[in-house]
C-alpha cells in the first residue's frame, strides 16, 4: 500500500516488530499464515489508546501504516467528546456542589446592632401608683416626688430603670393589677410620724405620715414628698442597680479579647457607674454568682440521706404540695418546675469531713471549710437524668454518734446553700424519741421553708423588700433584662463566628432561627416599653431559645482543619489517573488537526 | 432445544439440588459470606423485611433491608418453605441459562448487521454456553446463597435473548425490572436499544430515533407503574430512599468485594459527597464511549458494560462477575485473541482463594487487619478489569480483521 | 416581718474584694481525654485515669468530669491483672477501681465529639453526662494525652485533631461564654505545638515538651509487661498527691510548675501564660483541679424569711390568681409565637401520616390483615407478568 503524506505518518507511527508471524488462532486458518510478512501493514485501529510516539525516530525498517478511515475518527472523536461532556456537565457542577459550604445568609448587622445594643433602647418603666384619699393636693405631691426621683438621677427617665408616679384612679384596692409596680397608699398616721410598711403579701405598701396641722400645710406636703421619694429609693434602688449591671455588658463589646474577663468588665462597670459605691456592684456580683442561669423549666430534687436506717420515710409530697406548690404556682410565670424526690440510706458525708465535739454547747460542729466538701458526691446519687438545670435540695440526718450536728451561724436553721447547685439542710432528730422511722409532714414544714428560700435565692428574687408580690415582679424583670442580654449577646457572638470561621457551613435552620429571635427579641422590646414585663419575659425567653439553637445547630461544627495541599493530595490520586487519558486525548486530536491543517496549506502552497 | 443444551441445564440443576440437601447448612454459610451477599442483595436481610413486612411493619424500619418491594410481595405469597425457596432460585438459574441459549443460538455474537467476525465457525455450540454459566462456581455458590442478584442476573439475561430476537417489549420490560431491582441496569439501556434496533427485521425498521423515543416510553411506563405498585404493597415512598438511596450513597459499609468500602471508610467527611458523584459518574462516563466505539456489536459493548458495572458498582459481589464471565462465554470465538489469558485466570483463582483467607484473619483470627482484605478486592477487581480491557481489544482485533484480512494472524502492537 | 436595714448592707459592703476576686467561678469542670487505643498505650489510660483519680478527690463530681478513653485496656486479653490498671509498678492504686464513669468510651473518643463536647453542638438526645454544661463562672480543667506531633493529636490511629481545631473550638466557648477560666495541659510528643495556635482569653495552658521534642514514659511494670505512666504526667501527679492533699489546699500553679524539673521530666516543659490575666502565684491549684463551692451558711448574708411559704399562699398572690396568668400566657404564645404554632402543625401532620401506616409497634399477626396483604402481594406479582404480557403482545401487533 501506497501512501503519499509518508513523513507526517511516520512521525506518527512506529513498527515495533515486524516480520514476526504469530499463530493464535490455532492453524484454524493456515492460509493467511502463508501471507508474506514483510509487505504486510500494521494495524492504526488502536492508535487512540497508545502512547504517543518518539518523533524522529526514522529507522530504515519502518512501514508506512495506511491511513486512518474517517469514521474511525470520528468515533474517536465522539468517544472523547462524550467523556468530557460528562465531565464538565455533570462533574463540575456536581464538584461545585458537593465541596462548596452552604452558608446561608444571615443580618449580620442586625445582629451585630442587638448585640451592641443599638437597636433597642432597653427601658424598665415602673408604673407606682400613689392612692391618697384624704390629701388634697395629690397631684402636686406626685409632682413634687417625680421630680424628687429624677433630680436624684437614680430613677430619671433617662435611665433604663425609671419610675413613673400616677394617682391611683379607682378607690377600689387592687393590688394585683400586673402592670402595676406598687401601690402606695398614703395614710395620715398621728402617733409614729413617717413610717412605711410593706404588706407581704401584696403589691400595697402603706405609708405613714403625720397629719398635717392646718397651718403648715406646705411644710408636710414637703415633708411627706422627701418621705415618698425616700421610701421609693429603699424600695427599689437595688433592683435598678440590678438591671443597670445586668445591662452593662450589653453597652460594653463583649468581643474584644479582655471584655470577658470578669475583672476587666468589672473594671469596665466601675468606670461607666463611677457614682456607685464598688460594695455595692460587690453585692451583687455576689448575688449573681449564686443565680443559677436562666431556664423555662427547672428540675428539683428533694433528697432525704439518711446515716442509718433511720428514718425510713417522709411526707415529702403532702409537704410539697402543702408548703410549697403555692410558691411554685406563683413563680410560673417566670419558670415551671418538675420535681423528683428520692430517699437514701447510710449515706455518709465525704471522708475528709470531720465534725469537732464542741463541749458548751454540748454539739457537734462543722467548720465553715468543711461545708464546701460536704456533698459527697461519688456515693451520692445526685446526678439528674432530666435535661432541665438541676437543683438539688438535701435534708441530711447525721448518725446518733454525732448529733446533734451544727453549722456555726448567726440563724438556727442548721442550712446552707451551694451557690447555682442547691440547699442542704441538717435535721437533728431526737433519738431517744419514739416515731423516728418516719418524719412527718410538720416536722418538715421548717425544712421546706428554708429550701423554699434557698429555692428564691438560687433563682435570683432579691431579698428585699418584704412583699412576695415584688420580689417576683422584681425577679421577672431582673429575667426579662438577663433573657434579654443573652439572646443579643449570643447573636452577637454567632455573628463574630461567622465571620471567623469561613470554613464552617450554616444551615437554614440556623438563619430561620436567627430571624425569629431578632422578631422577639424587638417584641419583648417593645413590651418592656409598654410596662408588661410577664410578656415581655415570655417574648425574651422565646428570643434566648432560638438565638441558642441557631448557635448551637449541631451541624455547624467547623470542617477539620485542612490546608490546601491536603486537598490536593486527596483529589489527585483518583482524579490524576482517571485525567490523564481525557487529557491526552484532546492533546492528540489537538496535534493531528494542526498536522493536517498544515498539510492542507502545504498542499495549497 | 437440542438433547446436550437439556442434558447440561438437568446437570445444572441437579448439581444446585444436590448441594441444597445434601449439606443443608452450606446456604446459610455461603449467605454470610460478604463476597456473595451485598447488603443490598443478602438473603439473610431478604428474610428480615419480609418478617417485618408480614408483621405490619415497615420492613425499612430498621435499616437492615434495602431491596425492592416487589420482591416482598413474590416471597410473601411463596409458601413459607425452604425446599420452595431453593427451587425458586434452582429455576431461576435454569431461565438464565434458557436465555443464554437463545442469545447463543441467534448467532449475534458472531453475526450483526454492521459486522461478521471472521472467526465465526470457532464459536461455541450453545449448550457449551449454557454449562459454562451452569458450572461457573461464582453462579453455583450465588445460587446456592440466595442473594437477590440471581433475579436480577435471570431478568437481565432475559431482556438480552428478547433484544437479540428483536422482541422490544420483553426486552425493555425485563430491563425495566432489572432497573427496578437493583438500579445499575439502567447503564445497560443505550447498548439494548442498539441491540435491540439492530435485531429487528429489515422490512419493518423505523428511525432509529422514533424507535428510541418509544422503548424509553414504554421503559418508564413500565417503571412508574413498579412504583407505583410498590408505593401501595408498603404503603409509602420510604422504599425509594432504603433501595435506591442506598445504591447511590453506601450508607452500609460492610465490607464486598468491590472498591468502594475501604475507600469510604477512610474518605474525610467533607469529601464523601464528591467522591460518591465521582464514583457514580466514573461509571456512567464509560456508557457513551463503549456504545459509541462497539457500535457494530451492541451485544458486546452490553457485555462490557456489565463487566464494567461488576466492577465499579457500590456493591457489587462475585454473582455480577459470574454472570459477565458467562456472557463473556458467547465471544469466546475471539478468546484466541486475547493476551493475558494465564495471567487473568491466575489472578482470579488468586483472588477467589485468598479472599476468604484473609476475611477469615482479619474478622475472626484478628491477627490481619481491614487492609489484608482490601488487598485482595484490588487484586480481584484489577484482574477483572483487565478481563475487561483484555476482552474488549480481542473483539475490537477481530472487528479490525474483517476490515483487513490480509491482517489476520499477525501480531499488533498499541501505538 | 423582717425588713433589712441598711446595716446590714453596709456589713455586707465590708466584705473584702479580694475574696471576691478569687471566687469568680462557681463550678469546676474538667475534661479528660486520653487519644490512644490499644494494648501498648497503657500508659496513655494510666495517665488520664491518674488524673481522673485525682480531680476527683479534689472534690469535682462525676457529673463535672468528661471522661473520655478507649477503655479497651484493663480487660485486654494481654492484661495480666484484669480489670485493672496500674500508674505505677508497685501496683499500689488500682486506677481502674469500682467508681469510674466513662463518659466517652472506645470509637465515640473521636475529633468530632471532642469538638462538639466543648462547642456543646449535641445531638439532642445526648444525656447530661455526656455534655459540657458549663458557663461563665465555670473554670475548666482540661487534660490530653496520647500520640502527637507538631500542632497535631492523634486521635485512636483513626485521626487527628491539629492546633487550629482545637484553637477555634476554644474560641467557640469563648464567644458563647462557656468558661470563666481553662487550665489546658498536654502529654504528647511536642506538646507545646498544640496550645501555640490558641487566641482566646484566659487560657492558661502547659504542655510537656517542645517541638521537635518527645515525651517520654516514666517507667514500665515488667509485670504488666508495658510502660505504666508518662514522665510528665507522673511528676504532676507526684506534686500533686504530695502537697495538695484535699479541696481546701493553698498552693498555687506557680508551685507546681516551679516544681517542673525539665531534666527528670526529660523534656521541657512549657507554660502558656500570655492570655491568663492573673498572676500565678494567686492561682490556687484547686482553683482548677479542685471542687469549689462557695458555701452561703444561712443568716450569713443571707435573709431568711420563715414565713415565706405563708406569704405565697396568702391572699395577696394565691394559686388561682396565677392560673389566670398562666392562661393569659398560654393565649398570648399562641398569638405571639407563629413559629411554635407552625411546628404545632407539623407536628399534627406528622400525626396524621404515622395513622396512615398502622400500627407500626404491632408485632403480631392479623389473619384479616395477612389475607388482604397477600391478595395485594399476589396482584402486585400479577401485574408484574401481566404487563409483561401485554407489552409482549403489543410489540407483535
């Protein structure tokens, strides 16, 4: 065979062997087999899948190979043209899909703002209604008294925690109108002079002034106004300094790296409230600390350990439901509870406490060191099982041997309490006193009492004043302000996340979740504004829980640290391999059509 | 049917019998084995969906079954027999081999209308066939193990004798159930049209294009209303996810004898969904190319494709190479052809021996690790991917001689 | 009725604040992992045991510890002494004794759920125990040992976890205020690699050899057949069981990492101390390793009221009177909270599709049942051959 472009297809093809006749096929034809070898042509129909050929190498023993049959190149061509279409229509995208972070996007500068405080000027404004029915110039009182609260700056508009004093409209006495921070009453009082009184278990508090004498009835309307304004200040000034401190990180960057420290934010609190007294920020950093943090439902565990065997059971129910469901039911508002109780036989305390026999007051008596290792907390089981924060109450009776087993403080009630864990109470039990397999519903009734206050401690309702009603109300909104501050704060913090971790992917739940609370967060915004806390503590708790699901989504947990040459190494073993034949197909093809392109123009020349 | 062609399928068939009752604890064990048992093919898991399904529970709840629920419906109505049941997989054997008879018979591996291989009078009688697929011990201890793939084996063999009979609606209904069962068939659905296109008779042949439209219609026809019918036997689409959902992500990683397992054990997390595109597509891109270059012989480029699938499929187990191995049979005019031989079947008897041995160290001596067996499956898929290429550029020798005679008998070289 | 004076406040205000600068946290929680797996690493157990044994008797609760170990050492088959495990060849500690809660055992110590533990990123259904419920005023203990190299930590021959990871995560627990302050100490191989990537305040970190440095073991038992503990760990653990023998001990971490001898230890040790804010010498030991609990005896400070209970149930704030509120709230989330009603409805939906399948937990047979199941089998399997007939005749038509 004849063959006219004889150099470009030697460039291409190379004879290995030649001359060599090889029977497979087993003599079935012996015919073909007397064809001569030397005139012979090797075969181009395998040329795609070969490596490609040393050029120049021109020995005198090449045959020319006959040339390649269009069709034959154009299925190779389609063969190539169909693997890259799969390649680059399906594969990239499919690449592109898999290995991109979906990152959905979320208000950044929303968040950002909320968390800088910038969206919602947080305001507390106490509503304190003044009921005087045998003064004439109320109203010139209140006035008198509002402006006694603002010029004081303690109570001004200006400051989140604000009062605001109206003549009480109705004669009926309330008391329990929600929106309603106090009612004061002012009662003309001949014997005691200024006094007030706090009803316990009411929002009313009663204030005694000295009837005026007719003819100075300035002087004691300037009087009782300095009264008022006082008994306001003693009522609510703690609160206020409450919800200023709580409020404060909000103001402050959390963001910046010494923010967090406690000493510097406390530093921070000193340097914005220079006004106040560092005790007083003391008091309650103190109280704070034994705050348990803020949840819709807490578990209680009641737990009666016992040194011996004795007693063997207790009315914990008929007492629960007794002494303390109304304390309960009163605090739903705020958080609902769940409560187990469980009875623990020779239950020892911790090996490493050791009472002292005290002999004048004929006691035994733990030191103060002792009580922080009292729990024993590798025998007792104290674990809960409930996803709710946990609180644990223990009542201990101590063996015979030592009892009767003291705590030295100033109260008789022998308890203590771990700050954000719970209260502990010691019941000395007569011994030598019969009934002692069971303790009885009154026997428990001082010990419930003292949990019931641990119980209000470890929530956070300030001690002060003595009215239940506004201690509570002070507790929602002490809440409402916390709730507040850690739902902005949180979405600040998933904000700076973001933005930090490039390499972590973000799930639509994560922005939905995000929308919702920035929606709540603006709700309990605007009640705050309005004056009902309850609402607004219910639209803050709702604000906390999305901003920590979105935080907490369980699969945004950032992608293993992986550098660039690691990716490389993961896709080059598979992808190198199965690449190279795509691409030294389209390098052959690319070569062959410039040869015959050039070949044309030759033949053209 | 000739005398030798039923003298070889009684053979087979009572080889399967015997071994049944003879040692009526040899299903069991072989149905353990991961080289035969898929977790998507495993009678064992069979057994626990049809016990979930008789119980009026959802036989997906648990995540132990993943097959078509058709295939519920066919065992829950057989009595609840063993002796039935090992009949039923008897026959089905006996069916593929029917099948590979008439596909033997119709002379398309020798003979299409594009081509005509010179060495056409060394091919073997059909019977020949036949017991090369009846005693292959791949199909043997398949049969024996009961893994679902024997339907899927007997359906797809069945679609080919229809195509080679230019039977269209047999041919694409049965690949339709092929498809239903265990997905990947539906990579066979280019080389069946050609195949099927290229058997009809010359009087009554339209385009090739209106033909294609209507075998795809009635292929999806046909699958909707699998569906559709498993849709209401299980009572939700839940099965979609279990079977098809289980094809494409390998969420069971139990160990087979195929490469993707070890591979997605060690695959960081973030990668896994690129490789499982990567991996499925490696095998779809082999679809295009084999059709477009063994456009002459449907047949074949049908035969590669499944040896391809055998392969590279996510859960492929030694009853897929045996049914390649035995379509590879009807070409066996072209064996001469091939290079490797010694060396393949070497390295398959290499693989098939050690396998187990090593299975055997690693799980239960504990003195190997994963690694020995995942040694073993490279070898095993390494030497059935040569099979592959050795089988492919035989036939393609062969297809090259009829265009030059004066060819034959010499030595070629890649260039 | 007890009202509090302004005395009382003012003797409050007397308290001295450097009492309160101490007492900043509240909880001590620690966790403790131990990376390595198999028989060879004893040591690894030992060491992490050694230290969950200590913490513990310093007064932190299983509750507060997160124990993290493969736990595949004390019943190995190669174990000569089973169900034990010994820091030292006098064998005098049994490590593995009878109060050990694992909280992370075997394959689940993994890099993933190391990071989720500190992020506290759970699945929902992760129990208490499992989880790092720590906050603000929770001073964290973090103990790591097992295989490492520069900025990585081998995580059971599986994985690793490198510096970056775990710096990030820190970060994480910064940003959402999951700890007060972190002691972060380190027994691997070059050990100080893996806390140079930290960026988060009030980290105080120690690590038990440079880069490029090993870590070394201290001894082996030639009973066991193993080395039983690592230098570094061991000469902690020395200081430890000698000069802080309860809770209330006053020595400080500049004590114990004065006590660092790099010669014995065979590696030098580091100290991280650029993003700790206090000195430390102020550091108790126990201010990480122990259990503190500020205890508040009653009528110290605290206001006892004994007629609290009474109050409540007075008329001024009685149960009926909260009932009202509660349902006004009830009303007013409804109103309020959309998102909660649209799951309300999810939920309903979901409802309504489990109906549709009946009986999911039945596990018995129902002839009727059985008998209209197997009339749908048998369709099914009829329609199956019938279209196959029928497409069979079509195509001959």
């Amino acid at each position: 065979m004849k063959d006219n472009d004889a150099d470009s297809r030697r460039r291409r093809y190379r004879e290995l062997l030649h001359n060599i006749t090889m029977d497979k096929d087993d003599g079935s034809q012996p015919e073909k087999l007397a064809q001569d070898a030397d005139s012979s042509i090797l075969p181009a129909g395998f040329v795609d899948k070969g490596a490609d050929d040393s050029t120049g190498d021109s020995a005198a023993t090449f045959k020319q190979p006959p040339p390649e049959r269009p069709e034959t190149i154009r299925t190779r061509l389609w063969v190539l043209i169909s693997a890259w279409m799969i390649a680059i229509f399906l594969g990239l995208p499919l690449w592109h899909a898999t290995t991109t972070i979906y990152r959905a996007p979320l208000p950044m500068q929303e968040m950002q703002n909320w968390s800088e405080g910038k969206l919602c000027k947080t305001e507390f404004p106490l509503l304190v209604e003044v009921e005087a029915p045998s003064l004439p110039d109320a109203e010139n009182l209140l006035k008198t008294v509002q402006h006694a609260l603002d010029d004081a700056n303690d109570f001004a508009a200006h400051k989140p925690h604000h009062l605001r004093l109206r003549l009480a409209a109705r004669k009926a006495v309330s008391g329990k109108d929600e929106n309603v921070a106090c009612l004061l009453r002012l009662i003309p009082d001949s014997q005691n002079g200024y006094n007030h009184i706090v009803q316990s278990s009411s929002r009313i508090v009663d204030i005694h002034y000295p009837p005026p004498s007719s003819s100075s009835q300035s002087s004691v309307s300037a009087g009782l106004s300095k009264f008022v304004a006082e008994t306001l200040e003693v009522l609510f000034r703690q609160e206020q300094e409450l919800i200023e401190y709580l409020l404060l990180p909000q103001t402050s960057n959390p963001g910046s790296l010494n923010a967090l420290s406690s000493q510097s934010a406390d530093e921070g609190r000193d340097k914005k409230a220079p006004s106040k007294p560092r005790a007083a920020t003391a008091d309650i950093n103190r109280r704070m600390s034994r705050v348990v943090k803020y949840s819709s439902s807490y578990h209680i565990t009641f737990s009666l350990f016992t040194a011996t065997a004795l007693p063997a059971s207790w009315d914990i129910e008929s007492a629960i439901s007794q002494y303390l469901t109304p304390l309960l039911s009163a605090l739903s508002p705020i958080s609902n509870f769940t409560i187990s109780t469980q009875v623990q036989y020779y239950a020892s305390i911790s090996s490493g406490v050791t009472p002292t026999y005290d002999g004048t007051s004929q006691s035994w008596t733990l030191k103060k060191e002792d009580l922080s290792s009292f729990i024993n907390s590798a025998e007792w089981p104290l674990a809960s099982i409930s996803n709710d924060p946990n609180l644990n109450f223990i009542l201990y009776i101590p063996h015979p041997s030592i009892s009767p087993l003291t705590i030295p403080s100033a109260s008789h009630s022998n308890s203590f309490l771990l700050p954000q864990w719970g209260g502990v109470t010691i019941l000395n039990l007569d011994h030598s006193a019969s009934h002692l397999d069971h303790l009885s519903n009154p026997t428990l009734k001082p010990v419930l009492e003292t949990f019931a206050t641990h119980l209000l401690a470890l929530l956070g309702a300030p001690p002060h004043p003595a009215s239940l009603p506004i201690r509570l109300d002070s507790l929602t909104r002490q809440r409402s302000a916390e709730v507040l501050v850690s739902a902005s704060s949180t979405l600040g913090s998933l904000q700076r996340l973001v933005n930090a971790l490039p390499s972590i992917s973000i799930p639509t739940t994560v922005s939905d979740s995000v929308q919702d609370s920035i929606r709540h967060l603006s709700l309990a915004c605007e009640e705050l504004r309005k004056g009902s806390f309850v609402k607004a503590l219910q639209m803050g708790r709702v604000a906390q829980e999305e901003a920590e699901k979105a935080f907490f989504e369980r699969t945004m947990v950032a992608q293993v640290y992986f550098p660039d040459e690691h990716k490389l190494a993961v896709y080059l073993p598979l992808l190198g391999p199965v690449s190279v034949p795509l691409v030294l197909g389209v390098l052959r093809e690319v070569k062959r059509f410039m040869e015959e392109r050039k070949k044309a123009r030759g033949q053209s020349a | 049917m000739d005398r030798k062609s039923l003298l070889v399928i009684g053979a087979g068939a009572l080889i399967r019998l015997v071994l049944f009752t003879a040692f009526p604890s040899l299903p069991t064990i072989l149905a353990q084995r991961v080289e035969i048992s898929t977790p998507v093919t495993s009678y064992k898991r069979l057994q626990e969906g049809i016990y979930l399904y008789t119980h009026g529970v959802s036989p997906y709840d648990g995540g132990v079954f993943h097959q078509a629920p058709l295939l519920l419906s066919l065992f829950s109505i057989l009595p609840p027999s063993t002796i039935i049941t090992n009949l039923l997989y008897v026959l089905a054997d006996i069916f593929s081999a029917i099948s590979l008879i008439q596909i033997a018979s119709s002379g398309v591996p020798t003979v299409t209308p594009h081509h005509v291989s010179p060495r056409k009078a060394n091919s073997w009688p059909p019977w020949a066939i036949a017991a090369a697929f009846l005693f292959n011990p791949f199909t043997i201890a398949t049969c024996i193990a009961r893994p679902t793939i024997v339907f899927t084996n007997t359906i797809i063999l069945h679609s080919i004798a229809a195509a080679v009979n230019g039977r269209r609606g047999p041919a694409f209904v049965s690949m339709a159930m092929a498809t239903y069962l265990s997905l990947y068939p539906v990579l066979l659905l280019p080389p069946l049209l050609f195949l099927t296109y290229d058997s009809l008779k010359a009087t009554s042949k339209p385009s090739i294009q209106a033909f294609s439209a209507i075998s795809m219609i009635i292929l999806s026809v046909v699958l909707m209303i699998y569906f559709k019918l498993s849709h209401l036997i299980t009572g939700s689409w839940e099965f979609v996810a279990s079977t098809y959902g289980v094809h494409l992500l390998l969420p069971d990683l139990t160990p087979n004898v195929g490469l993707w397992w070890y591979f997605f054990i060690e695959m960081f997390d973030s990668f896994r969904a690129f490789f499982l595109c990567l991996f499925q597509l490696h095998l779809l891109i082999y679809v295009p190319s084999v059709c477009l270059r063994l456009r002459k012989q449907p047949l074949f480029a049908l035969i590669t494709l499944i040896g391809i699938s055998s392969i590279f499929k996510s859960y492929p187990a030694i009853g897929d190479t045996g049914l390649y191995l035995s379509l590879l049979t009807l070409y066996n005019h072209t064996f001469s052809l091939m290079r490797y031989t010694f060396f393949l079947a070497a390295a398959i008897l290499y693989a098939t021996f050690l396998g187990p041995a090593f299975y055997y160290l690693w799980v239960y001596a504990g003195s190997g690790n994963a690694n020995f067996f995942y040694a073993i499956t490279l070898v095993w898929s390494i030497s059935n991917a040569l099979i592959v290429a050795d089988a492919v550029y035989a036939t393609l020798r062969d297809e090259h001689e009829t265009e030059r005679p004066e060819l034959i008998g010499k030595d070629v070289v890649q260039i | 009725m007890k009202l509090p004076t302004w005395g009382s406040l003012a003797l409050l205000s007397l308290l001295p604040s450097a009492c309160l600068a101490q007492s900043q946290h509240t909880s001590n929680w620690a966790v403790l992992v131990s990376t390595s797996r198999f028989w060879f690493n004893y040591r690894h157990l030992a060491n992490v045991l050694s230290m969950y044994r200590t913490v513990k008797r310093l007064g932190i609760p299983d509750s507060q510890i997160i124990l993290m170990l493969s736990d595949d050492v004390a019943c190995n088959p190669r174990n000569t002494f089973p169900g034990t495990v010994y820091n030292n060849a006098d064998r005098a500690i049994d490590l593995y004794g009878d109060n050990i809660e694992v909280d992370y055992r075997g394959y689940e110590v993994t890099v993933e759920n190391f990071i989720r533990l500190l992020t506290d990123r759970v699945p929902p259904d992760t129990p208490r125990s499992k989880r790092l419920l720590t906050d603000d005023r929770s001073n964290i203990f973090i103990y790591m040992t097992g295989h490492g190299g520069n900025e990585f930590l081998k995580f059971q021959d599986a994985e690793e976890i490198s510096a970056f990871d775990i710096a990030d995560a820190f970060q994480q627990m910064f940003e959402k205020k999951r700890y007060n302050e972190m002691l972060f100490m380190i027994d691997t191989c070059q050990a100080n690699t893996m806390y140079s990537k930290f960026y988060s305040p009030n980290i105080l970190a120690t690590g038990s050899s440079e880069l490029d440095q090993s870590s070394y073991s201290h001894h082996a038992d030639n009973d066991v057949g193993v080395a039983v503990i690592d230098r570094y760990t061991y000469f902690n653990l020395e200081y430890l069981e000698t000069h802080v023998q309860n809770a209330s001990s006053k020595h400080t971490l500049a004590d114990l990492f004065n006590s660092y001898d790099p010669v014995k230890i065979a590696s030098t040790p580091g100290i991280r101390t650029d993003l700790f804010r206090r000195d430390l010498s102020e550091v108790l030991i126990t201010d990480f390793l122990g259990n503190v609990q500020n205890v508040e005896v009653d009528g110290d400070g605290m206001i006892l009221d004994e007629d609290l209970l009474a109050l409540a149930r007075s008329a001024g704030y009685n149960v009926s009177d909260c009932k009202d509120v509660g349902l006004a709230m009830k009303r007013f989330g409804k109103k309020g909270a959309v998102v909660s009603e649209e799951a309300e409805k999810e939920r309903d939906a979901t409802a309504g599709e489990e109906k549709t399948w009946e009986g999911p937990a039945r596990v018995h047979k129902d002839r009727q049942d059985d008998f209209w199941r197997n009339v749908m089998s048998a369709g099914a399997v009829g329609v199956c051959f019938v279209g196959y007939w029928v497409f069979s005749m079509i195509d001959k038509v």
